[in-house]
C-alpha cells in the first residue's frame, strides 16, 4: 500500500469513512449531529473564531470514532473471543470518543453563550 498515487490512497481513505458510515451507528449519530450543529452556527452566526473551534472539535470527534471503529475491528479480526486486554484496548478508544465530544459539548455550549451575551 505504501507509494500508491495520491488519488489511490484517497479512494482508500474515502472507502473507510464508508464503511464507518454504514457499519457504525455511533458515526452516523456524530455526522447527523455535526449537521445539526453546522445548522445552529448558521442559524446563530457567532464570530468566525467560534465557527472555527466547532469546526476542529467535530473533526476531532468525527476522526475519533473512525480510529475508534479501526480499532475495533482489528482487535476482533485478530482476538474474535471475548478477552480482558482486548476489552480494554476497545474501552479506552470508545472513551477517547467519549471524551472529545464531552469537550465538544464544552465547546458548543461556550459558542451559544458567546452568542447570546455579545
């Protein structure tokens, strides 16, 4: 895989955010979120600087649970049983993506009171 032509690799990278997309609910909940979020940012117009910091967090969360996917998917193609090493690779990348949407939370909450007290 490695020297393939840019457009080759990015046909690659296209694909696993489709996988993501039709195999994981938890994406797809993200994705209609980010939506919902880019919608408000219209809706609401805060200053650029606000558009900017959802902007990085949805990435962030989106980037983080196609990690998180990966990870998954590998450990159960490699350990398909139940094992504890393997729960806990799985429980710390979901807590990744648990994490950055607490932030991102933070981030929109920040954004609405900046909005309504400027």
């Amino acid at each position: 895989m490695k020297n393939k032509p840019f457009t080759n690799r990015l046909t690659f990278a296209w694909s696993g955010i489709k996988v993501g997309i039709k195999n994981e609910k938890s994406l797809r909940t993200q994705l209609w979120a980010a939506v919902a979020v880019i919608a408000m940012l219209f809706i609401f117009q805060p200053e650029l600087i606000w558009w900017a910091l959802v902007g990085i967090v949805i990435v962030l969360v989106l980037a983080a649970e196609l990690i998180n996917t990966a990870l998954e998917n590998l450990a159960d193609h490699l350990h398909p049983e139940q094992h504890p090493k393997i729960k806990i690779v799985k429980d710390c990348a979901a807590g990744a993506v648990l994490v950055l949407s607490i932030g991102a939370l933070w981030i929109g909450f920040l954004t609405i009171v900046s909005v309504f007290t400027d």
